[in-house]
C-alpha cells in the first residue's frame, strides 16, 4: 500500500508566504494610517485609486 500527499492546490503555490505577507500588511498599516491623518485633516488621499487597488491585491492573497 502507498500513501502519496496530496498536490498542493495553485492557489497554495501562487501565495506568498506568511512572512511576507506580515511585511506586507505592516507596509499597509503605515499607508493606511497616512490616508486616515489626511481624512482627519479634512482631506480624501490624492492616491485613493492606488490605495483601493493595493487593499484588492492584499485582500485577494489573504483570502486566496
């Protein structure tokens, strides 16, 4: 009898790692807390467009 593991799915070999992930979404806090002192301050972020789409990307590797 042979016990072979299983393959790891596409979505496992396209993730990165939780290392890299933690560096990432600490990279994210810093630029989230930038767009929260300018809401602050009265003002939306000039880069909104690029922030939404950065969150997108991070939230399709968490969830993937």
């Amino acid at each position: 009898m042979r016990v072979l593991d299983a393959a790891p799915s596409m979505v496992e070999r396209s993730r990165r790692s939780a290392e890299d992930m933690a560096v990432i979404v600490e990279d994210l806090v810093k630029m989230l807390d930038g767009v929260g002192n300018r809401l602050r301050r009265g003002r939306y972020p000039e880069n909104g467009a690029q922030v939404a789409a950065v969150l997108r990307k991070i939230a399709d590797q968490l969830d993937g």
